[in-house]
C-alpha cells in the first residue's frame, strides 16, 4: 500500500469507500506523521484519542453506507476555533487554558460531514500576523526549505499551523481564517491552496473574531479539487451569525474540469510594484499564459485605489480588533492576574496576557477611534474602503470574470528575518487585503518555484459569491504547474 499520508482527499475518500483502508489506518497514519514532525511546531494540541474515536465511529458509518462526504477524512484545525471540550486558545496567553463548552458552526458542519480531528494548529496570536512568529506557542517552522540550505522558514501566517501541517503532509486538509490574507499568504508559502471565500458565504459563529467585518473562514488543502470538497461542508447559512448569507451551497467540486473558455481575466495594472522581484513577474506572466492556453481572454484592467489598501487595512482592522478584544478582561474567559482593584486587575491581565503585536493593534485601535481622530482615521478609512469595492465592481461589471494576480510579494522569508520593523511585516499583504476590504472570494494556487526553490503563489480574485469561478481558473493554473511536495527533512 502507498503511503496514505500522501493521498489527496479526494484519493482518500475513494480508497474509503472502495474499502481499501480505513479511516482509522489513514488517521493513524496521520498521527504517526504528526509525532515524527513534532519540529515543525504545526500542532499546539494533539487529539489521538478524539481522532481514533471519530474514526472508529466513520468507519462504522462507511460500512453501513452511511458515511457523509468528508466521512473519516483526517483534518487539522485552526486554534481560531472552538471546539468543543477541546482546549481552544487563539495561540494567546490570555485565553490560558480555555476550554470551550460549544463547537463553531464550521467545524461542526465538518464533524456533521464525517471528517476527523487530529488536534489544534498553531497560528499567529488572535490572527495577527503574517508569519507566525507572534503565537504564545512559538514559530511555526515551514516545511520548504532553501535549495541546499538550512536556514529555517515561516510558513506565513496567520493561518502557518494550517498551511504547514497541509504541506508536510500531516492533514488531508485544515480549516483556516483570512482577515487579510491569512489563508493565501501562508498557502502561497507552502505550496498548498487556499481559498477566502465571499465575506458571509461561512458562518463566523465560534471562531475567535479578529475584525468582524473582515473575517472569513475558508479551507486550506493539498488540490484545488480537495478545497473544493472541503468548502462544501464549511460553507453555509447560520442564523447565529448576522452576516452570514442564505443562499444555497452549491457542489463545488462540480466546477473543477469545467472549461474557462472565453473567460475574462483582468490583469490590474495597480499590482505591478516598483521593485518587484522580477521571479513574482515572472510567475505573473506564466499564470497569465498557462489561463490564455485554455481559452481565457486577458485584459488589462485598472483598480487605481489599490494603493489605499494597505494603509487603510491597518486602520479598519485594529479598530475592529481593539473593540473585539476589550471582552478579554480577566473575568471571563482564561488567563486573570490579580490587582488590587477591579481596575488593575483588568490592567495586569491584559498587560500579561496580550503579545506585543496584540497590544499594538490595541492601542492602534484605540487610537483611531478615539474622539477627534475617529473622523480623521477611521471614517476616511473606511470611505477609502468603498472605493476599493467599487474599483472591483466597476471591473466586474465591464465584463471580467476573475481577476490575476501574484499572492505575496515575495516567497517565504526566515524566522526572525522581519521582526523589527511591522510595516516590513504588513507588506506582506499588499496583494490580499483588497479583497477582504471588499468582502471578495480569493483562491491562492501554487505557480512554481523560485531560483532557491521556494514555492510561489497566484491568487485569483473572483465575483461575489463565485467561489465556482475560482475553483475551475485554479485548477488550470494547478494542472499547468503541477504539485510541489516539500522534500521531508524532518
Ligand atoms: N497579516 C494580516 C494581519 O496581520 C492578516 C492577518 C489575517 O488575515 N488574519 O492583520
């Protein structure tokens, strides 16, 4: 028998219903992967004893013929959400050892489905971050590494446990979240897919909010085809998430093999930096020919306030964060220190619990929305915000389908390379936060390597609601530059 760990989901699940392993030998097989790469610092909680339990109960399932579509497929999951009896902490000190006594409604769907929990995956405390370096945990280690070297590499972040436990090959799949990038960045990282979908289009309720009008949950996979079958189960209405949307899911894995012919696919001309190593251009241009070679059309498209992103990103997503994070006072969830008043110990708490990046994000929050500033920062901020969504429904509306272009400026950097200066840090995301800043569905793809032999990513940014779209464009680009597996050092 081949290695189990190395099948795709979608092998997975035919070998399962062909009979031709269980669930319990593809989880243990798992688990096992999961021990030997314990240097990765991919998982901050194991769950053997929940994983074997659900395996036994799927493969009961499976031979009844009664098993749903993910049934006995081994998943990671996102420290970001609660899970029930299972130690849920955001990767924050101040969370301690909170234990939460209800699921979130997307791993719940997934459980629903029949998928398995192997344990928690590391991410950047409270999803701040783009490496992550910032989780009480410690770094995640990336799987890639330099051609010839030795020097050790983030996954990204904030979703890193999520990208590099996919990648080493630790999980069929995992769930992650993206504020501004948190599930394309790291898989541009690590040569895994991911996809952001519609802001709305999964439920919210029980993932730890970071920026409420920003976040989303999505899957990160080893194919576009396995994050396609994983979105099914994720997507959905839940009426206890306001925001989320009542519209039906559809079969998503029904548009992967679909033809893009005749597609339009814009090229904005915003995204071409100055200084962009000539590598993302490159990779650019490859993304754009392999799209044209199956029949897609590409048109230069403009999206002038591109450029306002960033900046007003790291205004609307600290005020949301700042206000979101005021419930974590000592009283109620976690971690208390004592003081000698009420109010001190609110001081000592947060003092002690928040990292450095959580506290600046705080004050940065703060900041902005305080009197006098919050007319100045916030609202211009937020305005800024309307141009960027209507920069893309003006591109949409002319005709074009999805738009092309690179995931990250750069491949995957060291561990400790970019500490020092945060703006370093948050130019990391100058090509994702667009598209939660216009609530937009993002698919990250593996394009190819770079001359060290890092992975590169594209992203496809689609219409609302067109996560279909994506999924067929990026299983092209997937089909045109084929599968990178890390070589396993470890
Ligand atoms: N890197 C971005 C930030 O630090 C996005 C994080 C995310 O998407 N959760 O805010």
């Amino acid at each position: 028998m081949t290695d189990l760990t190395s099948l795709t989901l979608a092998q997975a699940r035919s070998g399962l219903a062909s009979k031709s392993f269980t669930s319990l030998e593809l989880t243990d097989a798992h688990l096992q992967a999961i021990e030997a790469a314990r240097v990765l610092n991919a998982f901050v909680m194991e769950t053997p004893d929940q994983a074997r339990a659900m395996a036994r109960e799927a493969d009961a399932k499976i031979v009844k013929g009664e098993g749903g579509p993910l049934a006995g497929i081994p998943l990671g999951i996102k420290d970001l959400f609660a899970t029930k009896d299972v130690r849920t902490t955001a990767c924050s000190k101040i969370l301690g050892n909170f234990v939460p006594t209800y699921e979130s409604t997307v791993t719940s769907q997934l459980w629903r489905d029949g998928a398995v929990m192997l344990g928690k995956l590391n991410n950047d405390e409270f999803a701040m971050g783009s490496s992550n370096e910032t989780s009480c945990f410690g770094p995640v280690v990336n799987p890639w590494r330099r051609d010839g070297a030795n020097t050790t590499l983030v996954p990204g972040g904030s979703s890193g446990g999520s990208a590099s436990a996919v990648a080493a090959l630790l999980c069929m799949g995992a769930t992650a979240t993206d504020t501004g990038g948190s599930i394309r960045q790291p898989a541009a990282f690590t040569a895994t897919v991911g996809m952001k979908p519609t802001y709305g289009r999964c439920s919210r309720w029980g993932i730890v909010a970071f920026a409420s009008s920003l976040d989303q949950a999505g899957p990160i996979a080893r194919t576009v085809r396995d994050a396609a079958i994983l979105m099914r189960s994720m997507a959905g209405h839940d009426p206890k998430d306001t925001t989320s949307v009542d519209r039906a899911v559809p079969d998503y894995e029904a548009a992967i093999g679909k033809s893009v012919n005749g597609m339009k696919i814009g090229i904005p001309r915003e995204y071409r930096l100055d200084g962009m190593p000539a590598e993302i251009e490159k990779l650019w241009s490859e993304g754009a020919a392999w799209l044209r070679s199956a029949g897609a059309e590409l048109i230069d498209v403009s999206l002038p306030h591109t450029k306002y992103a960033l900046p007003a990103y790291y205004i609307v997503a600290p005020a949301e964060a700042s206000s979101n994070l005021a419930r974590y006072d000592g009283v109620r969830y976690g971690l208390r220190a004592p003081g000698r008043s009420v109010g001190e110990m609110y001081e000592n708490t947060r003092g002690e619990g928040f990292g450095a990046e959580v506290r600046r994000r705080v004050m940065i929050g703060t900041y902005v929305l305080s009197a006098g500033y919050y007319d100045a920062y916030y609202l211009r901020a937020q305005k800024v915000r309307t141009l960027i969504k209507k920069d893309f429904e003006d591109c949409f509306a002319s005709g074009v389908h999805a738009i092309l272009t690179p995931a990250t400026p750069s491949a995957a950097f060291g561990i400790g390379e970019k500490g020092a200066d945060p703006i370093e840090m948050y130019l990391n995301d100058i090509f994702t936060v667009t598209v939660n800043m216009a609530g937009l569905p993002g698919i990250g793809v593996p394009g190819g390597k770079d001359s060290q032999g890092l992975p590169l990513g594209l992203q496809l940014i689609g219409r609302p609601f067109d996560e279909e779209t994506l999924f067929s464009l990026g299983e092209v680009i997937e089909q045109a530059a084929g599968r990178f597996t890390p070589p396993r050092w470890w």
